[in-house]
C-alpha cells in the first residue's frame, strides 16, 4: 500500500490536477491520497479573514475569487453529468459555509483563532472533494475524525497515540483509492477543528503511511527532488538522488522547504522510505529518503540555508562553571514558545549564542533579561545582545562522519572568499556543520560551499576583464575559444561576469555571452568610470572572482588594494602597481598573502614568457639571484631590427604600435620607462629591494621629444630619422646591432642602448622577442637563459590566460 501526497501546486491549476488523477490511477495497488488547499488559496483565506475582521468590505470581492477559483476548477476537470452535479452541491454548501462565517467576522470584527482555524480547514476540505471525484473510485475520508490533537505550550500538538489508533481503526478495509484532506485535524477533546501548521499535509501523509505500514510515502511536489542547494541562488543546483533520513531532516529543517519537517519522523520510525518526486516531471527519477543512504559519494550531500536569523549572545563571567544558565535559557524560551535552530558555546562557558527567527528575537531577549534580570543587576551577566539581519546556513552529510577536514575546508573556503562566520555549531553526530554570516553574504556563502565541495558540476571562476584593447580583446577572444573545453575536460567554468574598457563597463553574475561581447558593451554597458568599476566589482560580492588588468591606467591599478581586501584575486598585464613605490609592492603581496588570493603579473616582464614564475621557483627552492641581463622591450628590439635605409626609425615606431608590441603610449618604450619597470620588477621578485629611480637610464632618444602631447611626439619624431640612419650605417659597418639592454647586478640596476656584435648572445635576437640570462649560485658558470615573443597581443593574452589559470588550480 501507497501512500501519495500531493502538493498546493500539484492541485492548482487543471493541468496539474489531470496529471495527479494519471499519476494516481496509474498505481497498480491500493493507494490512500492527501491533498493540500488549491495552491495559494490557505493564503487567500487567512488573508480575507484578517479583512473582513478589520472591518475592510474588500473581503467580498476575495471571497468571491475564492468561490471562482473552485467553481471553475469543478467545471473544468469534472465532465459533465451527475457526479458533478453532486459536487458542486458539495462545493457551493461549503463555500456558503465559508461565506456565512466571513460575514460574521466582518459584523464583529473579531477572529479568534478557533474561527481561523476552521476558516483554513476549508481548503483542504474543498480540494479534497474534488480530487476525490475526479480520481475514479476514489473513497473520500474526513481527517478530522482520526488526526487528533491535544493543546501544549499553546500550540496544537499530535496526539501518536490516539491518531494511530484512530487512522488503523478507519482503514481497516483500505478501498482502492482513499481520498484524505491534509493538513486539517481536531482537538481530542473538544472537537474543535486544528492543523498540523504550515505543510501540514505532508505531516498528515506521513502520519497514516506509518500507522499502516505503508510500503512507500511518497510526496508529489512542483520540484524534482531535494536540490544541494536553493535553485534560485545556485543555478547549477541539481537534485539529490538519496538522502538518509536524518540528511533531510538536517536539510528541510533549514530551509529546503520540499518537506515539512515533522513528516520525517514518523515514517523513518517504521523504516518507510520517502520518494519526492515531480507531478510536472512524473519521470524524473525524483529523491528517495531512506535509512541508508548512498555513502560512497561525496562529503557533503546537500546546503540549506535561511536568511532570517538574529544571533542572540547572552556573555558574562558570571556563567562560567554554573550549573543550570542553559537549562534557564531553553526553559524560558520555550514557555514563550520561541523556536531555538543554532546553539553555540564556547568551552569557556562565559558566552552563549542562540539563534532564532528574527521575529522573535525582541520577545527572546526580552524573557531572557527578565528570567537573568538578578545577574544582570548584580554585573554577572550583561543584558542580552541581539543581532539581526544575519543567515544561518548548514552543509548536510552523514559522509562528513568519515572525512577528515571537512571544517577545515568549508571555513578555510570562506576565509578565502572573505565570508566572516559569526557563529557555528557542530553536532557529534557531524551530520551537519551550520554557521551564521552576514544576509548579504548569503548568496556568495552558498555559492562559495556548492563549488568547492564540488555539488556542482563544474568549479567556477568568475572573472572581470577592464581594458578591452590589444591584450584585452585577444584574451576575451582565447577564453571564449576555450570555454566549453575547459568545462568538458577540466571541469571549469570560466565565467566573464564583467567587461570594462575606458568609456563603458557592463557586470553579469549570470555571466556575458562573449559572441557579440564588444557591440553589446557599447549599446548596453553604463558609463565606465574607477569609481564604477570599484563600486560594482566589490558590491556584487561574487565568490571566486579575479580581476583582470589589461590596461595600462594608473588609476586602475590603485583599485587592486581595495579588490586584494575583499578578496578578489588581481592578474595585471598592467605594470604600473609591481613597478611603483617598493612599499606599494610589498603591500599589495602582503594582503594578498592574507587574504588568501592571487596578486599575478607574469606578463609584466617579457609578455607570455615564464620569466617571473621562473625567478620564483629558483628563489622558493633557496637559489640566489646573482645578475640579471636582458632584452626586455619587444617594441625596441623590433625597432633595431626593423631599422634600415627603406624604413626610418619614426616608421619602426609606428609599425611597432601596429603590431601591438609598444604600450598604448609608446613614449613609455622609448624613454625605456618600460624597460626600466621590468627591471625593477624582475629585481624584487629575486628578493632585492629597488625603486625606478634607483635605476641608471642611458638613452637614445632626446628628453625634449618627450614633452608635449602624444601628437607633438609623432610631429616631431621624423626629424631623428636622418641622424638614426648615419649612425645604423656606421653600425652595419662595423657588423654590430643595437640591443636595449637592462642589468641588474650587486643590487645596482641600468638600462641603456648597447651595440653588439655577432659573439654577443643578444646579437641574433629576432623581430620583438625577448631574452633574459638569469646568473644565480646554481646556474653560475652557464646561466639560465629564457628567449622568445617578448610582446604581441595572443602570446600576452596567453601569459595572463596562464596567470588565471593558475588560480583555478585544475
Ligand atoms: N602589448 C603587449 O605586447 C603587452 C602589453 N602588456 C600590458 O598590457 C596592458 C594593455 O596593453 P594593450 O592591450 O596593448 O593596450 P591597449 O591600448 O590596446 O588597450 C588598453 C585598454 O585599456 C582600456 N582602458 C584604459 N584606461 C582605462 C580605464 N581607466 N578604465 C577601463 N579601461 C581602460 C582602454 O579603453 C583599452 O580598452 C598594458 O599595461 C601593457 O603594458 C604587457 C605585456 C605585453
Ligand atoms: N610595450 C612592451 C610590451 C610588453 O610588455 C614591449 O614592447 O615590450
């Protein structure tokens, strides 16, 4: 024998109700139907209650849909004839029922909540009567002749015993089909109607599967099953395949409303597995909740979670080492009927924090300061403090029970991602880990745990790109190529949820088509400023996310503090903030280190090259660098070997900015000012301490061709060309080549123009590649050599590509 629940939306709408007569007359056994209100209409009757006592004549016009609703709902589902016509009597004297006692309420202006309690009754007691028509065969049942309750602590509460008794007593002939209203009971001794509360019906289906043994309790709702996670925040929620019974417990009890808590217990009692399956989804395999459930998956099966919490900490040395604080606080919380979810204590024992629905909390603290008031008034203990606005969020598993460093993974996560955990509590029976955090950061705590448990089915990096030119739009351009890749063989997800460049930014959490990325960007992105950039990447709180740099702004650079501190990850092809002040440096790795995240800049020095990465294994393997030679600007090096009597040093310039090699200014390369921040930047990766200015420049380029505009720069270059061709020509004489050269040695660093010949390891240096010779205490008689591009849109893009990578860790 079955026993099938079937939701508000399971019998709200016509579709919906003809799926339930197919899904229940295509059971092949005797099967017993609970049923819920019409969905939303337990809300329109409490709501037209509260109307009508009020004094508010809008009521009729409810009540009227109310009667609508149902009317239509009998005219639509139930052919016609006789057996309509018998509903409808049944329908129409229940609803003149209903009527009449609105109207009483409405002359009185009273609603006590006896009356609110019949008034509810009537919606699983109209629905019931139309399921029971509907569904051939079917015998309707009144519950509230067998659920029974008795009043405690003010609050209705089951009677087991004489429900049993009462539920084996009518169906000791179980029919075919047995037609049940949820949710409705009545008082054991004055008959009066009660519920069972809020999704009560599941409870009611419960409570009969495991008075008669029931084979299987199934509950038909309007999801596939308990997701790992709330589909409306987690998009890649799926459902769970099985969960122990205490797993649902743990997750319905917090959040995850696919069943009403108490419904568990009855059924686990008797060992009567639960199915939850779709009645918009019939074949979805749906979840089955049993006794034992699958233990060779993961950790961690599921996260619930509810955003209205109030922590209440109640602290004082005067606690410490007292027998009974604890029992006091529950006692007197529970006489005020207030609801407890999450208890933590430190050892210490001088701080206890509650935590309980916000709603409760002003009344909570107020029964609490008055049941401590004498330790309050003697200084033993302070007045309760509460603090609102919080969510508790549990991760639920009874393979937590076997995996060592579950706690240690989920708070070292959220540390990462700067979530600040208020409060926790474990059980010993470590089913599940439940901590308390901001509201706000609700949504990124939940998505922050689902990834890193890996619940989903890819692990996300959620990237903002700022600056959209040469490198920019090569890198969008790789990422794009490669995502679904990534996704299938690596299981990332590399998710774009921002595009900025200098006039228009748009932010997506659901991630940016990257196909017609730039178009939309200029028709739909808002105006691009710092402050925008900085108020919406940290305002958008996203887990996992990294910055990526691909301008050449100054300004831009002064937001990786700021992004560094809230626990975004920064990947810059930018130089500016690696190569300024050594304190800002320092400071930038320093909250890095922190904060748990990445501050990357391969591509800082010698674009897709890997040049730093290199420098830092030599160092953390406890090597030491001695000197650094190099070539280090591609525009440069393209410029000497490009130069000769058909092409004028101005045109190499030009040519060298086509070809995307020099910095949007390409005064920057040609005052060696780059040069001179790669230097800087290679030195303090290798542990030295060194400004730009402690830098010796020997350049070839006049100063006073550097003053003015941009404009004035390329207006006044030409004039240099004539001078620059006599000198090559001597140069090609004498078979020697110009090389830009920075050194770094004995902690002195120098950049300038070298000419040299052909036994010189930087004569052959092709087209814009790079060369660095790294001499350390290991590699000393013959130093360490990295060549190649050392400029150029794809292998930069590539060498930021890596740096992001390296902050998937796949
Ligand atoms: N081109 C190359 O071979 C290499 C370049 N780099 C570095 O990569 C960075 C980018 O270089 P390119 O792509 O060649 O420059 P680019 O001039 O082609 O692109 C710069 C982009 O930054 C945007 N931008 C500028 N100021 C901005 C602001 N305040 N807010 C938002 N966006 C802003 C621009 O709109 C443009 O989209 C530079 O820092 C450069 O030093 C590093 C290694 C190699
Ligand atoms: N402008 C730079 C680009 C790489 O950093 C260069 O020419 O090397």
């Amino acid at each position: 024998m079955k026993v099938l629940k079937f939701g508000g939306t399971s019998v709200g709408s016509v579709n919906s109700m003809l799926n339930v007569k197919k899904i229940v007359e295509a059971i092949d056994d005797k099967v017993i139907v609970v049923v819920s209100a019409l969905g939303g209409i337990t809300d329109k009757l409490i709501k037209t209650s509260n109307m009508a006592a009020s004094g508010d004549s809008g009521y009729e016009k409810e009540m009227k849909e109310i009667v609508n609703r149902h009317i239509e709902m009998v005219y639509t589902v139930i052919p016609a004839g006789e057996k309509r016509e018998l509903l409808l009597d049944c329908v129409n004297e229940l609803l003149s029922e209903l009527k009449d006692i609105f109207q009483g309420i409405y002359l009185i202006r009273d609603l006590s909540p006896k009356t609110s309690s019949t008034i509810v009754s009537y919606g699983e007691r109209l629905s019931s009567i139309i399921v029971a028509t509907l569904i051939d065969g079917a015998q309707w049942f009144d519950s509230r002749l067998f659920i029974k309750t008795e009043k405690k602590h003010n609050k209705h509460i089951l009677d087991s015993e004489l429900t049993n008794r009462l539920v084996r007593e009518t169906f000791r002939e179980i029919p075919r089909v047995s037609l049940v209203p949820g949710f409705i009971s009545s008082d054991k001794d004055t008959g009066e109607v009660t519920n069972l509360g809020r999704g009560g019906s599941d409870y009611t289906a419960s409570i009969i599967a495991a008075a008669l043994d029931a084979d299987v309790l199934e509950i038909w709702t309007d999801v596939d099953g308990f997701m790992t996670a709330d589909p409306r925040v987690i998009s890649t929620a799926y459902p769970i395949t099985e969960l122990s019974y205490v797993e649902a417990m743990e997750l319905c009890n917090f959040g995850a409303k696919v069943v009403y808590p108490p419904t568990i217990y009855p059924v686990c009692h008797k060992n009567i597995p639960i199915l939850i399956k779709n009645t918009f989804n019939p074949d979805a395999p749906g979840t089955i909740v049993k006794q034992e459930a699958d233990h060779s998956s993961k950790a961690i099966k599921g996260i619930s979670s509810i955003n209205d919490t109030c922590l209440i900490t109640m602290t004082g040395l005067g606690m410490v080492g007292v027998i009974g604080v604890n029992y006091r606080i529950f006692k007197t919380l529970a006489e005020n009927g207030i609801s407890v979810f999450l208890v933590s204590q430190a050892s210490s024992e001088n701080s206890t924090s509650i935590g309980v629905r916000n709603e409760d909390a002003a009344l909570a603290c107020k029964v609490l300061d008055e049941e401590f008031a004498k330790e309050i008034e003697m200084g033993e203990i302070s007045p309760m403090k509460a603090e609102g606005g919080l969510a508790t969020v549990a991760i639920v598993g009874e393979n937590m029970k076997h995996t060592p460093g579950i706690a240690g993974k989920l708070f070292g996560t959220l540390g990462r991602n700067g979530i600040n955990v208020i409060a926790c509590a474990q059980g010993a029976s470590e089913t599940n880990i439940s901590f308390v955090v901001e509201g706000g950061s609700l949504r990124k705590t939940l998505n922050v745990i689902h990834d890193s448990f890996f619940l989903s089915e890819y692990q996300v990096l959620n990237l903002f790109i700022c600056g959209i030119g040469t490198v920019g739009h090569s890198l969008i351009d790789q990422i794009h190529s490669q995502q679904e890749r990534l996704k299938q063989e690596r299981g990332l997800n590399l998710k774009i949820v921002g595009i900025a460049n200098g006039h228009k930014a748009m932010f997506t959490r659901a991630g940016i088509d990257l196909t017609n990325y730039r178009e939309e960007l200029e028709e739909k992105g808002m105006p691009s400023s710092t402050q925008v950039l900085h108020d919406e990447i940290i305002g958008m709180n996203i887990f996992n996310s990294v910055f990526v740099d691909c301008t050449a702004s100054e300004e831009i650079a002064s937001l990786y503090k700021d992004f560094l501190g809230h626990n975004i990850s920064v990947v810059a092809a930018n130089k500016i903030a690696a190569s300024s002040d050594y304190e800002i440096y320092a400071e930038l790795k320093r909250i890095a280190r922190h904060r748990g995240v990445k501050f990357l800049f391969e591509t800082n020095v010698g674009a897709g090259l890997p040049v730093i990465n290199t420098i830092n294994d030599l160092i953390n393997s406890g090597d030491k660098i001695l000197k650094i030679e190099a070539v280090l600007s591609g525009t440069l090096n393209y410029i000497f070997n490009e130069i000769s009597a058909d092409v004028p040093l101005s045109q190499t310039i030009r040519n060298a900015k086509e070809q995307g090699y020099s910095e949007p200014d390409p005064r920057i390369d040609l005052s060696g000012t780059d040069v001179v921040r790669k230097l800087v930047i290679l030195a303090r990766e290798a542990g030295y301490c060194l400004n730009q200015e402690d830098v010796e420049k020997h350049l070839f380029i006049p100063d006073s061709f550097f003053e003015g505009s941009l404009d004035d720069f390329w207006r006044k270059i030409p004039s240099l060309d004539a001078d620059f061709e006599a000198r090559r020509k001597v140069l090609e004489r004498e078979g020697k080549r110009w090389r830009f050269v920075a050194r770094f040695e004995g902690g002195k660093g120098v950049v300038e123009l070298v000419e040299v010949d052909r036994h010189h390891p930087f004569y052959e240096l092709a087209g814009s590649n790079n060369i660095i010779l790294l001499t350390t205490e290991r590699y000393n008689e013959y130093p360490m050599l990295i060549q190649g591009y050392g400029a150029g849109a794809s292998v930069t893009a590539a060498g930021v590509f890596a740096d992001i990578m390296s902050i998937a860790n796949i």
